[in-house]
C-alpha cells in the first residue's frame, strides 16, 4: 500500500469515526426526548484497491412503524373515552350522589319529609313556610342542572373549534414537511430531525382524529381517517367549523342551529362509528355536544314535567282552574305539553305561595285557587300534595320508560343514567389506558438504550486514535523521506 493510499484511508475513517461520534452524541442527548427516532450510521467500504476506505452512505432512522401506529390507535381511543368520562363526572358532580346532601334525590326527600310534617301540624306557618322552601330548592337545583347541560354543550362546541384550528395547523406543518423531506432526499441529505417532526405533528393529528400513514415516494407520506378519508395526499384539506357563542336546548346540529363539521367544504356526518372522523377527541367532543347532552337535558326536562304534572292534577288541588298551573309552573305558566324542551331551565315555583312575590303559603293548606283563608286545621289538601309525590305514576315524558314510579325514584333512575354512562366511559377509559401504557412502554423501550451508546462511544474513540495514529505516522515518514 502505498502512502498516500494508507493517508487517504486514515483520513476516511477519521470522517467515519467522527461522523459516528455525532450519531451516537445525538441518540443520547436525545434519550428522553418524545418522538425521537434512534438514528443508526451505515457504512460501507469507499472503493477496491490502495484507495479503499471507509464512507458513510447515510443515516437510517430506526423506528417500530407498526408499534407506533397501533399506539396511535390506543391513544385515539383513550382521548375518545377520556372526552365522555369528563362530561359524566361534571354531571354527575352536579346533581349529586343519591345519599349527598343538596343532591336532587335528598332534595326530593326533603320536599317529601316537609309535606309529611306539614299534614301533621297544617295550622303551623312555620312548616309550610318549610315546603315552600324545599319546592323552591327542588326547582332552582333543576334550574341548575339545566343551565350546567348548556354550560358543558358550549364548551364541548368551544373546544370542538380550537381541536379543527389544531388540526388544520399540524396538517399543513406536515404538507410543508413532505416537501422539505421529499427535496433532502433526493439530494441524498439527512431527514431523521424532520421525521422526527412530522412524527410529533402525526401523533397530534392522530389524537384528534385516528389516522394511517400510507407511504407516498421518497419519504412523504398521506394520512387517511379510518372511515376512508384522506386527510392529507399531497395536499393537507381544510376542515371548517363555525362556533356557537350562546347555545339553548332547544340548539341541535339536524335542526341546523348549531355547526356541523366540513372538509373542503364537504358536509360530514360526525354520529357514526362509520364517520370520516370516528374516535379520538373531535368526535367525543360531537358526541358530547349532539347526544349525551341532548340525551341528559332531556331526562332533566322529562323530571320537570312529572313534577309539574303531579301537582297541577285537578283530583289533588280542586281549587285550581283550568287554565291555571299548580305548585311548580313553567315560567309561572301552566305547562305546555308540546314545548317540554328546556323546561328543568324554566320550572319554577308558583308565586301564588312564594312570600318573596307577595304570595301565601296557607295557600298550600286551602287551595292555590282558594277565595280566602279557610280553618288552619284543614290538611285534606296537604295531604293530596303528599302523595302526589310519593304516589306510583308512569312519566308522560318519553325521555323515561313507561314504568311507574316515584318522584323520589324517578330521580334515582335519573342518577343511575348518569353513573351507568359514567362506569361505562371508565371501563373504556382503564382498558385503554393499561394499552396504551403498554405499548407506550414497548414503544420507549426501543428508544435510546444510553449503556449501548457510551459502549459505541468507546470504540469510536480507539478506531479515531487509531486512524489519528496513522497519519501522524505518515507525516512523520514523509518528514523523514524530506530530510534524505
């Protein structure tokens, strides 16, 4: 081997060690870093003969494609489930556990004991001031409970709106990175940083709504929903949504009050497990927004009506008129059967026995239609009202099946909604993220393994100071050869 072939293939591997250096330098800063790829150097001999050596035909980003996108898929489902279990918590926070005080069902309890004390000591202003009091509780805690539905669908729609601006930015950020890693690889650069990028910006994406990856020529990629929309081929699409500022119960997405979602400008069913969005968090949002709540408001407004309808009974107030509305009203009206939507919002305690608005309470003993004041010791009356709340009686509401029940069992079939859909979006929560947290752990697992990388380290180092010995052994032959 001649020198200049010995100095040309220490100068090669002193570039290869170096350039391996910087691989391995690069893996362990990285250790921790979400996302990052564990990059690999690949060499290979430069030529035959004297003027051989080392080169590196490039770096190879060392990733689990097929672990990765199944803990996509896990992570969707988990952001999905995650949407659900918030709502039900919030709602069942606000109507209360059965045996909490200040819950619906220890409101109606209360309603229940005050109305029993009353029919035992009618003459007493002091136990029906007691009534009035827990009627007006019952209906202000329904007034609540509505307006907190509203409050949930707002933020559902809110968040729904800042989820489509997320996801139309990572889109494009992923449209501008194809090009980018399409143009470098062609000139034969580096890409691992941006597929690294694009990976962060994919799993963003893919959170929002589930996604494939569907390789495309020289490193790009397209990205298509489970329900067989592209949502990225070349060109990311736009997906749109108008936000509602104020939404009523009487707002849905088929009556046309409220925004659906589009992509380019193409309407998309957002209900179905066959959507072009289904899992993930958009869709838990629209299911949040367009059935949970619609489902819940109407429950609420369907326990409105049996309480309004079990005290405006002409059999129990005699002295009520026809057109006239009983204990609770609708708004101080008497209820329209055909306009039950909202009603938890509007019921209301009748003035007629409210001391607040100028009313009577001995009202509750003699009749709300009552001409005047009869004996202080009539509780006939009293009496009815009582087992207008404890008596058996099939809601008229279709939100309720056609069993007979209570006021107070009516309000825990209400509770038991809640906590079934609130147990069933935990299960569906715990299952995916033991999943998820396993395929997390694999997924990292193949990460960065630092012990390998300082070994590397190592042998880099003796195979540069073996090199670095070659040329100085070079130079001072050539030193030597000047000096004859």
């Amino acid at each position: 081997m001649s020198l200049s072939g010995a100095l040309s293939n220490a100068l090669s591997g002193l570039t290869s060690s170096s350039r391996l250096a910087d691989v391995a330098a690069s893996n362990i800063s990285n250790a921790m870093t979400e996302g990052y790829g564990v990059r690999q150097a690949v060499l290979a001999p430069r030529s035959a003969g004297d003027e051989g050596g080392v080169q590196v035909l490039g770096i190879t980003r060392m990733v689990d494609k097929i672990l990765i996108s199944d803990r996509r898929k896990l992570e969707a489902e988990l952001a999905y489930a995650s949407t659900g279990e918030t709502f039900f918590t919030r709602m069942q926070r606000a109507v209360g556990l059965p045996d909490e005080a200040g819950s619906l069902s220890d409101r109606i309890a209360q309603l229940e004991a005050s109305l029993a004390e009353a029919t035992r000591a009618p003459e007493s202003a002091p136990q029906l001031l007691a009534v009035t009091s827990n009627l007006a509780s019952v209906a202000e805690h329904l007034n609540t409970l509505g307006r907190a539905v509203q409050t949930e669908r707002m933020r559902a729609d809110s968040d729904i709106g800042t989820q489509v601006e997320s996801l139309n930015s990572a889109l494009q950020q992923i449209e501008k990175l194809n090009k980018s890693i399409q143009r470098h690889v062609v000139l034969d650069h580096d890409v691992s940083a941006m597929l690294d990028q694009r990976q962060a910006l994919v799993d963003q994406v893919g959170k929002i709504v589930p996604v494939t990856e569907i390789d495309r020529p020289n490193g790009a990629i397209a990205l298509m929903t489970r329900g067989g929309q592209f949502l990225l081929d070349g060109k990311a699409v736009a997906v749109s949504f108008s936000e509602t500022a104020t939404i009523t119960a009487h707002m849905t997405l088929s009556g046309g009050t409220l925004s659906g979602l589009e992509i380019d400008g193409r309407a998309v069913d957002t209900g179905s497990s066959s959507s072009a969005i289904a899992g993930g968090t958009l869709q838990g949002l629209f299911d949040v927004r367009d059935d949970s709540s619609v489902e819940l408001q109407a429950k609420l407004d369907g326990f409105a009506r049996d309480l309004i309808e079990r005290f405006e009974d002409p059999s129990v107030d005699v002295t009520l008129a026809a057109t006239a509305p009983g204990l609770l009203t609708d708004g101080g009206a008497k209820f329209n059967s055909a306009d039950e939507t909202g009603l938890a919002q509007r019921i209301e305690m009748n003035a007629l026995v409210d001391p607040a608005q100028g009313g009577q309470v001995w009202r509750l003993r003699d009749g709300l239609g009552a001409a005047s004041q009869g004996p202080e010791g009539r509780s006939a009356l009293l009496i009815r009202l009582s087992g207008a709340l404890t008596d058996q009686a099939i809601p008229s509401s279709g939100a309720f099946s056609g069993t007979a029940r209570t006021a107070a069992t009516l309000a825990a079939d209400l509770n038991s909604h809640i906590g079934s859909s609130l147990e069933l979006a935990e299960q569906v929560l715990v299952f995916s993220q033991v999943q998820y947290d396993s395929l997390k752990q694999l997924e990292l697992a193949g990460g960065v393994d630092t012990d390998a990388e300082m070994q590397r380290l190592l042998i880099i180092e003796q195979a540069y100071a073996a090199n670095a010995r070659v040329v100085e052994t070079i130079d001072e032959m050539l030193d030597w050869l000047m000096r004859i």
